[in-house]
C-alpha cells in the first residue's frame, strides 16, 4: 500500500508546516494600456493585399501540410511532494494537485495558499527525483528497515522533535556529497521505490487528456558528483503500457551511475525491451562547477570519444536553459559584449554550495558557450554532442508550475509567499550564500506541435522545434534559409515561405546553392496576449574561427520605436515604464509584434556557425517587487526592480561540409 | 486508474500515523480518561516560541491560527492513542495500528466505491466543473496598428466591405503579416482565449454567425472577424466525463471522511483556551469560544 498521503499527514503535523495564509493570490493579470505608438520593423504591405503571396491549393492553408500552426506551453521539469528533498521541505502536494493546477484549476498550497494560474499549461513533465524514491515516506512512517540504520533512527527522532528543515538540509548534502548510508538507500529494485514509480506512471496517465492537456511520464536522474550538478530530466514519449516496464535509472551504485553515459546505456536499454522512445534534458550547468559540457574531458578524466558525443546528442537533443535556480545563456565574464547577458545568473558556486565558482568554470556551464564548444569538438571528433534545441522549465519542488512574475510560489514549500521569503538565506555552504530573493520566475516551454499529445510534443522536442521564455507566453517564428526576401515577411503568412523555403528552429541549414553568398533569415514575434510588448528581437550567431577558436555576436535585427544603433554599435535601451511602488507598467513603449528577414553580414562559407533567436521584453516588475507592494515591505537589496523577459529560440546550425 | 483513485483513503492511515508520532511526542498532557482540554498560556507560548525557532519570525495571524489547530488535532488523536493504549512500545503499536489501519481502509474502500447514481448526483451538483467547452470556428484577417492607428481602422473597415461584396475572398490571402492562421476549424474555447486573448475571444463570440463583422481588437490589434460556426459550452454527460467524476469524487469523500472522523472525534471533548496576556483570541473551527 503506498504511503504518500500519510507521509503528508505527519510531516505536517511533525514539522509543524502547515501555515495557512490565506491571502487570495490573484491569478488575474493587470489590464494593460495597449496603445502602442512605436513602429516597428513589419512594414504595412503597400495595398493591404497580398493575394500573390498565398501558394496554397487547399481552402486552408495547413491542411496536408504538416506544418505546426500552434505554440503549446509547458513545464517539463516540475517536483511533488515525492521527491525526498521536496518532502522533507513540507511540500504536502502530490501528483493530482500537481495537475490539476497545471491543468488550470485553484488548488491550497502546501502553506495553506490558494494559487491558480492566469493561463493552464497545455503538458506537464513530473519530473521527480528517482533516487530513494520513497524513502522520505518510509522515513517519516518510521519503517524498521531504516530504524535500523543508526543515521535514519536519528533523523526520524529529529523529525518527530520538528526539526524537519534540517533533517532536509541534511539529506540533501549527503546525498550531493554521496553520504547516504546504504542502509537508507532506497534502490530500483526495492518494493516501495517499485510503488512509487507505479503511482506516478498511473497518475500521467489518468491526467493525460489528448487534444486538451498532455501528461508525460517522467523522472529526473539527479547525478551530482561531489555537489556538482549534472542532472537531466527523463521524458517518455510512450503512454502507461510502456512505462511502468521498467523502473526508472538512478545514480546511486550499484544499480545507478552518476555517469551520464550509464543514463545513455539505460536509455538504450528501455528502448530495446520496450520499443519505447525516451529522451533526456540536461539542466543547471551553472550549478556544475564546470562538468555540464565539457570540452575535452569528463568529470572523471575520461577523455570525449566518438561513443560520448554521438550518445550524448542522441539522447539529449534540448537543454534546460533557463528556470528558478538561474538562467543559463550566457554569462557576462563569457560575452562580455553583450549588453542582455547578465541576467538572473546564480554563480556562487556548485548545487550545493560546498565548492566555490571560479571564472574557468564557466565556459563548460552555460548554454551559448556549450553551443559554440559543439562546434570545436564537431570539428575533431566528427559529431556535434551539443547540437542541443532550448527549453525553460521551473524545476519548482511545490507541485506549482509557476513562472510568471506576478504570480510565482518559489523553489520549495518554504519559499512560497511570505513576508520573509526573499530574505531567507535560501543555500547556505563553505562557497557563499543564495538569499530567496534571488530566485527566478523562471521559465516555460514552447513547443511548436501539430497537436496536443505526448506523440506531437515530444517529436516536437526531438526536432528540436521549441524554445525557451523565462515565463512569458511569447509567440517566436524562426526559419533559416538561403533565399528569404522582405517579401515572405510581408505574405499574410510567413510561416508558409518558412517552411517550403528554409528549415525552422532546431533544424540544419540546406546545402547552400551555388551563388548564394549568405544564408538569410526569417524571424517575427507577437507579445503574450496577457503580457508586455516587446522591446527587440536579437539574432546570436556563434561560430569557429579558422584560428580553431570560438566566436560570438549578438546582432540587433528588429526592434520597436524610432531608435537607431549608435556608434558604440548597440541599440539604445527601450526605456522603462515600471512604477516600482505599485508594480505596475505600461504597455505604452515596445512594439506588439515585430519581424524581419535578416542576412548574416559577415558569413563566411568554410566557417561552422550556428544562429539562434532571442526576443527581449519591455521591462516589467520583478517577482520581488510584487512581493514588495503585495506585503508592503522593502525590496531587498541587490534585487533588481524589474526584469526583461525574453525567449531564447533552438539554433539554426550552418556546416559547411 | 482506479486504483490509484483510491489511494487517498488511506488518510486513515495517516491518522493513524499521527496518533503514533504524537502519542510519543507528548508529555505533557492530561491523562487519557479526561475529556477537557485546556490550553495553558505555556503551550500557545511554547508553540510560537517553536515557529520562531523554525522560521526565525512570529507566525501571522493565520499561521497561528493553523498552529493552534494543529495543537488541539494532535492532542485528541493522542488521547485516543493513549486510550486504546497505543504508547506501550513501538513494535506492539505499529502493529495495532497496521491491524486498525488495515481494517479501517477496506471498510473504507467498500463504503466509498460511488454507485452510478452517485456518480451523477456529483456531475449535476458540479455541472459547471465538468461543461463540454465552446468550440469554434472561425476566420480573422489581421490588421496591424503599430504605425497609423486610423488608418487600420479604415483599411479594416474597408476590407470588411470587400469581403461583404466577394464573401468568397480568401481570407488566408489578405490583411497584415500575422503569427497565426486565418481560419480556425474546431477550436476549444481554452485554445481561443490562450491563442487570441480574452479581448478578441469575447468579441468573436457575440459575432453573427457566417457574416463578416469588425473590426474587432485584440491584444495584437485589429481584425475582421467571420464566426463560422459555434458549438456553445453544454453541461456534459455523465458518459462523456465518467472518469473524471469518478475520481474527483471519490477524493472528495475521501477528503470529507478524514474530516469527519476528526470531527467525531473532536465533539467528544470541551475545549478551553486561555490566552495569554494581550493576545488577540482567534477562532478555531469545532471549538467554541
């Protein structure tokens, strides 16, 4: 019999967690003025008609197209109270609450909230952790087996006297430091990890609803060597009959490895027994203290082989990129030139925060290095192991898929609204401090599907046709191609000239023609109906020098208003309409929608390049000044005022062979 | 699917849980044969002194209501526990309470199994819960406002009159470069709102349908608008929504059996609460003041 719900009972009753504040979150978003009077980069087509433009043979354009005309949004990493740290936490929150809040409805938090979101998610990856799945519940139940161990008789006492928190802390650095004594393991093959796995596979698939909500069954496979974080988060693209076939990998030994190459062998494996289709997405290299993407060797010395970078972009064809412990991009030390790259990075030091960050580090940690490091090793070795699309995802340890600023319920049960949530030392270790306020409402996951289901969605991923926001539901178009004109811009719909002329997001540039001198680019966003204009698109291009070295540039390509980029080469900022005091904005700066087609001016046919799309925001209130005005306390020092949202679009790769 | 369904009576279990966890935290209370309660000034300050060390602040208002609530639970199942003698030795008491637990849950499981009637008298109870959404069709054709707002207009207005003299234009060939198509076949109410907005989908839908109208604004800008055809939300069948209501329900009564034995239990006792000096009292529910 499964323990979940007795282990919510006691937990709470033991760590005392249940507050119940009930201030009413308000899941309705402020009306905003949509006066716009900026103009933008979409000229208006000269007749208002274009009717050369439309090249369909079928009333609607799309039909036996295949062509995705929708962005479907979700969150694919997201904990319940299964997890053993997100229970030790308070999270009292299972599985059911965790989708039915997705799915839209109200549900009371762990703390006693009621929170609902302003828009539900179309799918959902549970993604809880699979080591000692089970073990919190059995822990807090006082099962013999780990009364046994000396360490889990203590921590059970100390949970019986309220000492839940540290007993958390605890076993959240033994287990980063690989301290869990094998007397309280909990491996694959034990009956209550069995169980679990059962309820979770059950309840995807109770929830799961083609056509109106998709849940995946998922897990996440949380290596750490030494408090470094290589974790990835498992998604299946089966349903229940192939799911519950095999229990899930972990990373303890024997049954586990923390080697990412074991998860592949795994991965392999269940494909083979099952004739299941899995992928996995790597998340938090800024956590990993330099061992996420490296360059030449693994954590354990092991150098790159042909069997590492052809596994690796096998199994894991996206990458986190950005969501509530940091966004992952770029780093400023790394693109010192550009203006947008230090935003929301956590880079104290590793997961949990025994080892201090160092700038050498950072390269093998973030996800526009990591791209332009694929081309490096693409070149000597033959294979691109990070030739990876980008997606965000809360990675939230509350059941809550929150990631919007102005409705956010924080990393885990103790960092859900309060007072005091923001000046919490949320990590405390020998490499510093994480306070609460450095949290980020972070992110979401766009994928561009042809329907509504685990099989669209996650072919959508494995296409790589997806993108990152940091919570916004902006819409993002991005084709590359060779022979892309103002024209296809201007047709009513040009996603058709996309997609019969060039490749979308995540895909390969095609052959270049002969006579074609650079490769050019369409790319057109519309604002979250709900949210902020936006203030510009830019284009990130990176690339590998003859010289063997990496390079990057950020070209402004579309923006709003009546600005031009100065001498410095940089566009001046959009401005700032952010009223502090009330959390409030205007919509009176930015542009709705903006779009162009772009030619890379400095191309170079014999250089490996890659090219990917980020759309910036107008800048709006941080979660952290809401929390302000909604509890009439201070903004904390070091908190940034307000935030500009932005997507992150998969790359476009150019190979010049 | 059901069987996961019922997972959540095991509450019982979780009650019985708490009688053992708490039957060996507390030490203080009065024996098992009283029926008063009385909550000392010493225990309301010993509890806030507990939250403060956990969260290093005073809890608000409702924290400590929950506080207190959660004090007087735990003292009445430990009661209980004490009565039935729970608290003479853990194997004896894991035991008992896997006997009682066990009991408890398969009678509970029986008991909760909903019969189709009731199944229906929940749908109907909560019909609004379980409507079959709007779907619609539709076909927009998009007028951007970012450099001359008038001027939209009038291009709207002008080609809402073209499409009223040629209805058989293309709307996929005319208007503003758009991000989404211009003809929506069956699409759920859900997808409207989040595609469009709610500024656009509460316009459309009071549209006439098979008539060009407009323009009609949206979060974006203008739009002329055709409702092509509307199938309104409708209350479901139970046949429809069997599976959905069969487990909201059975959570339900899960939820409220929980409470109810609580409750029985709680009626039992007389409650008396001294606060201490300068404390606001607050109200707890089952207990009167």
């Amino acid at each position: 019999m499964p323990k979940i719900d007795s282990m919510k009972s006691i937990t709470r009753s033991i760590a005392q967690w249940k507050s119940i504040a009930r201030w009413g979150v308000i899941a309705v978003v402020v009306l905003l003025s949509t006066a716009v009077e900026a103009s933008a980069q979409l000229p208006p087509p000269p007749d208002g008609v274009l009717s050369s433009a439309y090249q369909g043979t079928q009333y609607s354009p799309y039909a036996g197209r295949g062509f995705p005309s929708r962005v479907y949004w979700g969150d694919t990493h997201l904990h319940t109270g299964l997890s053993f740290d997100a229970g030790a936490f308070g999270n009292t929150l299972g599985l059911e609450e965790a989708y039915r809040f997705a799915r839209g409805e109200e549900v009371t938090t762990s703390t006693g909230q009621l929170a609902r979101l302003s828009r539900p998610l179309d799918f959902l990856v549970i993604a809880d952790h699979s080591d000692n799945m089970g073990m919190f519940l059995d822990l807090v139940a006082g099962k013999p087996n780990l009364m046994a161990d000396p360490l889990g008789k203590e921590m059970y006492e100390r949970l019986k006297a309220g000492d839940g928190v540290n007993v958390a802390l605890d076993l959240i650095r033994m287990f980063s430091q690989g301290g869990i004594p094998p007397g309280m393991t909990y491996a694959p093959d034990s009956k209550p990890f069995k169980d679990v796995w059962q309820r979770i596979v059950d309840a995807a698939e109770a929830f799961n609803d083609p056509g109106v909500f998709t849940a995946f069954i998922g897990y996440e496979w949380t290596s750490l060597v030494q408090g470094n974080n290589m974790h990835r988060v498992v998604i299946y693209r089966d349903d229940g009959d192939k799911g519950r076939q095999m229990v899930p990998y972990t990373m303890t030994p024997p049954l586990g490895s923390p080697n990412p190459r074991d998860l592949w062998r795994w991965m392999e494996r269940y494909e083979e027994q099952t004739g299941g289709d899995v992928l996995a997405i790597a998340h938090n290299g800024n956590l990993s203290n330099g061992i996420m993407f490296p360059l030449e060797a693994q954590y354990d010395g092991r150098r790159l082989d042909a069997e590492y970078v052809t596994n690796r972009i096998k199994w894991e064809p996206l990458y986190e990129v950005t969501q509530i412990k940091g966004d992952g991009e770029a780093h400023p030390l790394l693109s010192p030139d550009d203006e947008f790259a230090d935003y929301e990075n956590w880079d104290v030091g590793n997961l949990d925060l025994s080892v201090a960050k160092s700038s050498n580090m950072l390269a093998a940690e973030y996800g526009r290095e990591a791209l332009k490091r694929g081309l490096q090793i693409e070149a000597a070795l033959g294979t691109n192991p990070y030739k990876f699309g980008l997606i965000g995802s809360t990675d939230s340890h509350t059941a809550l898929a929150t990631a919007q600023e102005d409705n956010f319920f924080g990393k885990h049960t103790g960092y859900e609204p309060s007072p005091t949530r923001m000046d919490h030392d949320m990590m405390t270790g020998p490499a510093g401090t994480v306070t609460g306020w450095m949290s980020v409402a972070s992110g979401l996951a766009a994928a561009w599907a042809t329907d509504n289901t685990r099989t669209a969605i996650f072919d959508a991923m494995e296409r790589k046709e997806t993108y990152a926001t940091t919570g916004s539901r902006l819409a993002v178009r991005f084709f590359g191609g060779w022979e892309f004109t103002e024209q296809d811009m201007n047709s009513r719909q040009p996603a058709f000239a996309g997609y019969t002329k060039g490749v979308p997001m995540g895909g390969d540039l095609p052959a270049r023609p002969s006579g074609a001198s650079a490769p050019t680019f369409m790319v057109y966003s519309l604002r979250d109906a709900q949210g902020a204009n936006l203030d510009r698109i830019q284009i990130v291009k990176g690339w590998l020098g003859d010289d063997g070295r990496t390079y990057e540039q950020v070209y402004d390509v579309a923006w709003s208003g009546d600005r031009s980029i100065g001498s410095d080469g940089k566009l001046p900022p959009v401005g700032n309409t952010v009223d502090v005091a009330n959390a409030n904005w205007t919509n009176t700066i930015g542009a709705s929608e903006l779009g162009t087609v772009w030619t890379d001016p400095d191309f170079d046919p014999d250089q490996r390049a890659f090219y990917y799309a980020r759309v910036i925001e107008i800048p709006t209130p941080r979660w952290s000044t809401y929390d302000a005005f909604r509890f009439g306390i201070p903004i904390p020092d070091g908190a940034p005022t307000s935030t500009q949202e932005r997507a992150y679009t998969s790359p476009i790769w150019y190979n010049p062979n | 699917m059901r069987k996961l369904l019922r997972e959540p009576l095991v509450h019982f279990l979780a009650l019985g849980a708490v009688l053992f966890g708490i039957g060996i935290l507390r030490g203080d209370a009065a024996g098992p044969t009283s029926d008063r309660i009385d909550i000392t000034p010493g225990v309301t300050e010993r509890l806030l002194e507990g939250f403060r060390r956990t969260w290093q602040r005073p809890p608000t208002e409702d924290e400590f209501r929950g506080l207190m609530e959660d004090y007087l639970k735990e003292e009445v199942l430990y009661r209980e526990a004490l009565a039935m003698g729970l608290d003479r030795n853990d194997q004896i008491i894991r035991r008992r309470m896997r006997q009682k637990l066990e009991f408890l849950t398969a009678d509970v499981v029986e008991s909760f199994e909903p019969t189709e009637e009731d199944l229906q008298a929940h749908l109907d109870t909560n019909a609004d819960l379980y409507r079959q959404e709007a779907v619609i069709s539709f076909s927009q054709v998009y007028f951007q406002e970012r450099s001359d707002v008038a001027n939209a207009r009038a291009r709207a207005l002008s080609m809402l009159q073209d499409l009223k003299r040629n209805p058989h234009t293309d709307p996929e060939t005319i208007g503003d470069p758009f991000m989404f198509p211009a003809v929506h076949r069956d699409m759920r109410e859900r997808d409207l709102l989040g595609v469009f907005g709610e500024e656009f989908a509460s316009q459309l839908l009071e549209l006439p349908v098979g008539e060009w109208s407009g323009p009609v604004t949206s979060a974006f800008g203008l739009h002329v608008a055709r409702l092509d055809a509307l199938e309104s939300g409708r209350p479901s069948e139970l046949a429809e929504v069997h599976d959905a209501v069969y487990r909201d329900l059975v959570s339900k009564r899960t939820r409220e059996a929980d409470q109810r034995y609580f409750e029985g239990l709680l009626s039992q006792y007389t409650v008396t609460i001294e606060w201490p000096e300068g404390m606001e009292p607050v109200s707890l529910p089952g207990v009167v003041p």
